[in-house]
C-alpha cells in the first residue's frame, strides 16, 4: 500500500504534542548520564568505592548505553520504535529501585549497566519517530533543535535534581525520581504516539549485536586503565582485542542483506561528518562536567543544592547561542557556522583550562557559559543534517549510530578526560599524603574528615591545588577535542544539503507503515 501524501506534508498540532511525549523519556535519559556528579561524594562515604570503582560506577551506564544503541536501533526498525520505547520505560523504571537501594559499588554498578540497557531502548526511538513524524526539513530541523535543548537540558539538570534531593534525602533518591516520569510515559505512549516500523524478512542478527558490545567495552576499558595507571600490557591487549572484534563487525555488516548499520550512509560525508562531529562535542563535555562540577562542590565549598543552582548559569550561554546559530545557518554554509561554534566552545575551554586557586568564580561560570554555547550550538546543527541525510525506514539504525556517537563520545571523554585529571591530580598529591586522598578529591574530604582540625586543613589545600590542576589538564584536553571537531566540520560538511535523503530519491514513495503514521496526524 502506498499514499498519495507528498513526502514534504506538514506536521499537524498532535505530531508536536507526540514530540512532547517523546521528550520525556529523552530527558531522563540524558539526566541520568550527570545526575550523580553531585551525588559522588555522598555514594563514595557510604559505599567506600575505590578509584576505579567509582569511575566505572559513572561510566558503565554510558558505556552498555553506547553498546547497545546500535541493537535497539535495528531492533526497533523490525518490531516498531514505540514497542520498544514502552519496553525501555518499563524496564527503566524497575532498574531504578535496584539502582536506589543497592548496597556495594559491584550492586551499583550493576544496576547502572541495566538502566543502560533500558536507556538504549528509549533513546533510537525519539529521534526516529521524529524523523517519520516531521517530513518537512524547516519542521524537522526546529525538532531536532528542541531534541537537542532537551537532551542539553537533561545533563544540566540532572545536577540541579541531584542537589535538590541530597539536600533532604539520600543518595539513593536520585534513582527514584525515575518512576512517576516512567509511569507518564507507559500511560500517555500507547495514546499519543503512533507505531512504527519496517517489516524486514529474515532473522534478528544477535551475533551483530554481541559484536557491536564486544567490540566496545574492551576499548573504552583499555583507554581508561591506560590513561589512569600508564602503560600495561593488559588493557593494551584489550584495545587490540576490541579494535579486532570491531573489524569482524564491519565485515559482517558488508555480507548481510539487512545490515544493523548501513555501511552505505556512514560513508556519506554529511551523516558521517555529522556523527564524529557529535562524537567529540560530547567527549569534551562529559568529560569535562564532572570535574566542573567537582569544584563547585568540594573545591569552593558549596552545597550540593548550591553547586546545582549554579551549574546553570552556563545554560545562558546556550539560550543565545542556539537561536543565533540556527539563524546563521540559514544564511550561509552550516559548515562554517558548525566550525564556528566548535571554535567558540574550544575557546571556554582553553580558558578554563588555566584556572587556578585564586580564579574569580565569575570567570569560571562565564568561560563555562562560552562553552557550553558554541558546543550545543554546533550540535544542533550536526543532529539536523545526520537526520536529513538518513531515509526514513532506517531511521530506527541510523539514530543509532548517530546516538552511540554521542553516548560513546561521552563515556570516551570521561574516560580519558577523566583519567587524565586524576592522573594529574595523583602527580599533584604529595607523596605523604594518605593513599585514598592521592587517589580521588572524594577521598582527601573522607580522610581529612578524620584528622586533627590542622592537619585536615593542610591535606584539603594540598588537595583542592591538585584538583585544579587536574581540571586544567581536562580543559585542556576538551580545548584540543573541540579544535579538531572544528577542522573536520569545515572539511566533511561544507556544501552538505539540508535533506540528503529526500533529494537523493525525491520521488521515491515511502514505506508503506510510514505513510500511515503521517496520514494520522
């Protein structure tokens, strides 16, 4: 069955109610990727993690997030993206209490890689049911723009919820919040949101799917104990190992008839620039946040609820940003405007890069804003042509790859940015120092909470002066990441159309499912 609707329709009132409904699973997600920067400290005096402990319990939701985006993705093309966003909602919701309550670092981080695989489930099916539900490129990029604001928003406010819980209850509060969100979403998706899919002959590829994950978490594993502790054969070998595994799942992908990522649309210059573009922006924010908000907190003495409020401000410079990109880019080339905000978000980074004990807290929170402002703007951008150029009946897949390269990007750059500061802050630490304060800023407030009032006030500016430095070092690192993230939009995405798809195949009918999800609105 075919339909005789142009493929440029425009979306009605109950397509941008649906996208309302689509945000909120986006939005706890995204929260979910920062809601415990705040809550560190609180987890770490009471569950007493070590340093790796504590990194994997920030990481492995990012990381089995990032594995698994590309099986949802393919997954959700087959069985219907909507199916499978009320599945995810389901199963995040009951990974949440496992979350709340656990307690050892290994329970935690258990439940941290469940809601990982639950957010996997929900995140290809946001922005692929926009790409069935907006056909016109004007509509579909201011979409994509609120997408973006929201997955954005998600990351800065999960801190503030954060805060504001710690405030009153326990750590564990953080995780419960999840529930009534998850519980409108199970009882307004069946109504609002339409399904979804492409019927495709033939088997589900789980071996693809265990490639994918095995190629992964070997790497990002090996990037962190080497960046963390030095060289050693060990995590060397794992690098190889999941590069290997890597290079097994592209060749399969090549021999099957329905490949979980079409090799074809990554090779474009528009949806793959726009993939590693995203890549990197997140690799230098996510990495860089939670030294940021580290500082607030146990650097410049703040509340937890205080450290929230002002991690905010930052988002002032995405509000003006945001808008003046958008227009900027309807007048010239994307590229130049992507290359633009990049430069712009290298410069906040630089600058924050050499702060120091006696930095004026206003120049921390303006640098922040001016990063925060260029990266968010450049993504909106990168989000906008990676959907144009994907068709619509791969757009369960190709958000996918376009959301792995974002949750990869963040879990690499904390990671890496990670390691690095730790690795400076541990350089920084006197050798006398206990071992868990030369391990993590965390574990100097533990010890100097039991120490004579004097000799806790030496550990702690002893430590707060090694913790700067190591922020320096990461802002460092996220200044070089946004730098080369600038070059490759100039070089991929100069010239790139605005829906490469439709103008590609422009009188090419689409699937027939689709066509009657946009017929009902």
């Amino acid at each position: 069955m075919t339909s005789s609707m142009s493929p440029d329709a425009l979306a009605g009132r109950r397509a941008w109610t649906a996208l309302g409904v689509l945000m909120l699973p986006l939005l706890l997600v995204s929260m979910d990727v920062s809601i415990l920067y705040f809550a560190i400290p609180s987890i770490s005096a009471d569950l007493r993690p070590g340093a790796t402990a504590q990194l994997w319990i920030l990481d492995m939701y990012g990381f089995v997030l990032a594995g698994l985006l590309i099986t949802m993705g393919a997954l959700g093309d087959r069985i219907g993206r909507r199916r499978l966003l009320l599945f995810g909602a389901a199963l995040f919701g009951a990974a949440s209490p496992a979350a709340a309550y656990a307690t050892s670092p290994g329970t935690l981080i258990a439940a941290r890689a469940l809601l990982g695989v639950a957010g996997a489930c929900l995140m290809p099916s946001t922005l692929a049911l926009i790409r069935v539900l907006f056909a016109d490129p004007a509509q579909r990029a201011k979409a994509v723009t609120v997408w973006t604001a929201v997955m954005a928003s998600g990351i800065s406010l999960g801190p503030v919820l954060s805060g504001a819980l710690l405030e009153h209850f326990w750590w564990g509060s953080v995780f419960l919040v999840n529930l009534p969100a998850m519980a409108l979403l199970l009882l307004l998706g069946p109504i609002l949101l339409p399904e979804s899919k492409v019927p495709v002959r033939g088997p589900f590829d789980f071996v693809s799917s265990l490639l994918s994950l095995a190629a992964l978490l070997p790497v990002i594993h090996g990037i962190k104990e080497l960046a963390q502790d030095g060289w050693a054969p060990a995590p060397a070998l794992g690098i190889v190992a999941g590069l290997l595994i890597g290079g097994l799942f592209v060749h399969r992908q090549t021999r099957l008839a329905h490949p979980m990522v079409d090799l074809a649309l990554v090779r474009q210059r528009t949806y793959g620039g726009a993939v590693l573009v995203n890549l990197m922006a997140m690799a230098a924010t996510v990495g860089f946040a939670v030294f940021i908000t580290q500082y607030l907190q146990s650097v410049l003495g703040k509340s937890p609820f205080e450290s929230a409020l002002w991690s905010l401000v930052p988002s002032g410079g995405v509000m003006v940003a945001a808008p003046v990109c958008a227009a900027l880019a309807q007048r010239i080339d994307r590229a130049y405007v992507m290359g633009g905000g990049c430069l712009v978000s290298a410069a906040g980074f630089g600058w924050l890069a050499l702060t120091d004990t006696s930095t004026p807290f206003w120049a921390v929170l303006t640098a922040s804003a001016v990063y925060a402002g260029g990266l968010v703007g450049a993504m909106t951008l990168a989000n906008e042509l990676a959907l144009g150029a994907a068709p619509p009946e791969r757009a369960g897949s190709a958000a996918a790859v376009l959301e792995s390269g974002q949750e990869l990007g963040g879990a690499l750059g904390m990671a890496i940015l990670g390691s690095l500061g730790t690795a400076v802050y541990a350089a920084a630490m006197p050798d006398a120092a206990p071992a868990a304060a030369r391990d993590t800023l965390g574990g100097a407030v533990a010890t100097a909470a039991r120490l004579p009032a004097d000799a806790a006030a030496a550990l702690m500016r002893e430590a707060r002066e090694a913790f700067v430095s190591g922020l320096g070092a990461a802002g460092a690192g996220a200044a070089a990441t946004m730098l080369l993230a600038a070059g490759l939009a100039l070089w991929l995405l100069r010239g790139a159309p605005r829906d490469q798809a439709a103008e590609a195949a422009p009188a090419a009918p689409r699937a027939s499912q689709d066509a009657s999800v946009l017929a009902r609105f």
